[in-house]
C-alpha cells in the first residue's frame, strides 16, 4: 500500500511519463502534482479541511477531475454532483450530507451550501500545511440511483477505491504505457472506478469531454463504455487502431457485438458491480455464455434464497447521513444486494433486479430475462422492458429498443418465439426516445418506465 498520495507517489517513480492528456494541454506525473498542491492548498486556504464534506457539481472535464483529486488531498469527503438533478431535489438531499462548501461547474443552483471559489490560473502555491496521506479516511460520497426515495450517499475510503481498482486490474492488464479513457461521469461510480485504476497503474488518462467519442478515443488504449456505444464506433468504422481493451456495462451485452469487437482486435470484458462496492465485484472476458463471471480477489458472493449478497474489500464504509455513517452490511458484514441470482455454467448469472419483478396474469416476470433475448437481435443494441397496468392481466410487459434500423413488432415477436414463453412476450414495442439517453450512463429503468406510462 502506498504511503503518499498516489499522484506524487508517481511523480517520484515516473516524473516525466504522460499521466493526463485533455484538450487543454497534456501533463507529466511531475506537472500533475505540482497542479494538485497548488489546488489542494487554495483551497485549503479557503477552509477546506480534513473530514469536511465538499460537493463538485458538474460534467466531465479537466478542472472537474483535477478539483476531486486536489479535494481528496485536502482530506475532505468529495461528492460529485450531476448538473441534471433538480433544484427540488437537491433541496431535500444535501442538507442531510453535512455539506461545508460547494463548488459549481455547471449553472450555479440555489441552495444553502457554501460555494467555493476556483483558484486562479496564476496564484502561487499558498503556504498552508500539507495533510498527511491516510488510506482509511473516508474519501468520497456517491449517490445512489435513487429509483425509489431519496438517492443514499455510499461513503468509501481511498483504501476501499484502492482495493476495487486492484480487483480489476488483476483481470484485465493496464501497463504503464496504456492509457484509459474517462468516457463515464465522475457522478457515477463507473466513472471514478476509471479514475482509480488510472492512479493504482500509474498509467495515462484521457479527459476529452467536448470531443465525438471516436475522436476522444484516439491514442487510447483502454476504454469504458455501454454496448450501444460499441456498436456505432463498429458501424461507422471508427475504432482507432490503438483501442485494445474494453469494459463492457451498463446493458445486456449481445454475443454478436463482443464477436465482432474481438474480429477488430478488441478484448472485450463484462463485468457487475455497484455504487456500493467501489464498481466492479465480478467480471469476465466477454463470451456466449450470460453470466458475469467470478468474485474479483477477495470479493465473495453469497446466494441466500437466490439474493445475491456481497463481501469485498472494495465495500462502502457506511451511508453517510446526518454527520455520521449508517451500516449497510448486515452483522456478517455481507450487503443484500436485493439482485436476484444463481450459479450456473460455474459463474454467477444475475437474473434481474428482485425490485424489477412483477406478475401477469399470475406469472411472474423477471423482465431481464426478455432483455437478454431481444439484445441478442442483429439488430437491437439497447433493450428495456417494463410493466404496464392491464385490466384483464393485472400488469403486461412492453419493450422500449434502440435499433440500427427500422424493426417491425411481428419480427420482433418472432425472435423471442421459442426462446422465452408467450406471456412474456411484450404487447408494445417503442423506440428509446433522445430525451432517455444519457451520453452512455445507464439509463434508470423507473425513467424508461415513466416514460412508457406517459404515453397515450
């Protein structure tokens, strides 16, 4: 375990290899700890101190990444904030995350935190004592989705993202001379699990927000992203030559992407995980088969009733709440997931969300299940399936599919035929609508599900 901040762990071990590169300029180890002190200590001059909390609020970009790391060294417990929850909402949720200061990347939002002022291209190094590196203080708060009631605030240690990066680098190689793409938010757990194996590796990271993905992706070898993302860089014959490893999440995940990826030369990963767990708990090398492979090292699974239930090093401390931490493992330390789950094949296959499950007609449905079967049309590249009131049935299934082209409800009806039973079968098909994509974050299901119910 390291003994210093990683960034200046790096600095010393490899000062003049690449660590960032972003349209603005690219910077060494060397640079980017420089950058960081100069940043960790105009903030600490403003009252930044450890075991403050610290909201950033903001998309993607350099500045956004570089205030989160120059955040954590001050010793402060660092939320970042998607732009996009409303004012309402922030109303009720920040004031129980005892939050000191906030500092805004987006439109400034009313609410009763503090802000906290950027420091200026060219103010000096303030001369304020540095805060010694401590793996176990709590060094992030990441919300939850949220489907139901407010989202929760998952709290991790730098030694919990440390843990869940190591996990992951053990199964897919990331050699100094790689270089990552920051293609998810730094909101979502998915997006700082990149970050975090960026600085356990010592390698490069892309932050290249403003830039058309394929663009983005150039000089990359490493990258993050959802299915559908894949398959238009496949379609439109845009994956840079450098591109080799891509983790794979968000949606099911058809065999006929991951086959063709491999024929481009690119190694393919799936993987499940959560907010709670730091990101990844197991993971595979993507292939025929639906599961999402084994346990990570030292992560464990456990099925109690088909519940998937968790213990990893990676494990969130607590929710943070009110000032203090409130359990989320039960008394042997293992968290219910509430996924529903077996083992088959020799790995684990999760069989949908227990939350997801609804009836018709008496008949139980893991919309999942359905899921797995439509994303594996050659042409369907993202599928949902969510219940509709029904007078006779109680509840329906109805599917909401992106597509590479126009797809007719009879072929579709056809494809499921004989590989899931007829009352599965959904009785409406939409298109996913633009107002639902997110820029290739997963998209919450009880959205897609308002949706559906909004429509005539």
């Amino acid at each position: 375990m390291l003994t210093t901040w990683p960034w200046q762990h790096w600095a010393q071990q490899r000062p003049d290899h690449p660590a960032l590169y972003s349209e603005e300029a690219p910077y060494s180890w060397r640079q980017l700890a420089a950058e960081l002190d100069r940043r960790a200590a105009h903030y600490q001059a403003q009252g930044v101190q450890p075991g403050r909390g610290v909201a950033l609020r903001g998309k993607n970009s350099l500045a956004l990444l570089l205030d989160y790391l120059a955040l954590i060294q001050c010793g402060a417990r660092v939320l970042v904030l998607n732009p996009q929850l409303p004012a309402a909402l922030l109303a009720r949720l920040l004031p129980g995350l005892t939050l000191a200061f906030l500092r805004d990347h987006a439109e400034p939002v009313t609410c009763d935190v503090p802000p906290l002022y950027p420091p200026v291209q060219a103010s000096p190094l303030c001369n304020v004592a540095p805060v010694a590196f401590a793996p176990s203080r709590l060094a992030t708060l990441t919300l939850t989705s949220g489907s139901s009631g407010l989202p929760k605030a998952a709290a991790h240690s730098f030694a919990a993202h440390f843990a869940s990066a190591a996990g992951v680098l053990a199964l897919i190689p990331f050699p100094a001379e790689s270089c990552w793409l920051l293609s998810l938010p730094l909101f979502h757990v998915s997006g700082q699990g990149i970050v975090w194996r960026w600085l356990r590796a010592g390698a490069a990271l892309a932050v290249r927000p403003q830039l058309p993905l394929a663009d983005a992706l150039a000089g990359c070898t490493h990258a993050s992203l959802v299915p559908t993302q894949l398959w238009r860089l496949l379609e439109q014959s845009q994956v840079p030559e450098t591109l080799r490893a891509v983790l794979l999440g968000g949606a099911a995940i058809p065999t006929t992407l991951t086959a063709r990826a491999e024929q481009a030369g690119i190694r393919c990963w799936c993987g499940y995980g959560m907010t709670e767990m730091a990101s990844t708990v197991c993971a595979k090398r993507a292939d025929a088969r639906p599961g999402v492979g084994l346990p990570l090292a030292g992560c464990e699974i456990r099925l109690l009733e088909e519940e998937v239930l968790i213990r990893a090093p990676g494990q969130a401390a607590g929710y943070w709440r009110d000032g203090a931490l409130h359990p989320l493992a039960d008394s042997e330390g293992w968290y219910h997931s509430r996924d529903r789950g077996v083992m088959a094949e020799s790995e684990l296959r999760i069989l949908g969300r227990l939350d997801n499950l609804f009836f018709s007609g008496g008949e139980g449905i893991q919309p999942e299940e359905i899921e797995r079967v439509l994303a594996r049309h050659p042409q369907v590249t993202q599928a949902f399936v969510v219940p509709v009131e029904d007078e006779q049935f109680g509840q329906r299934p109805v599917a909401v599919l992106e597509t590479t082209g126009a797809l007719q409800p009879e072929a579709l009806t056809h494809w499921l035929a004989g590989q899931v039973p007829r009352f599965q079968w959904p009785v409406a098909y939409y298109p996913l609508p633009e107002s639902l994509k997110q820029g290739g974050i997963k998209i919450p299901r009880h959205q897609v599900q308002q949706w559906v119910a909004a429509q005539p």
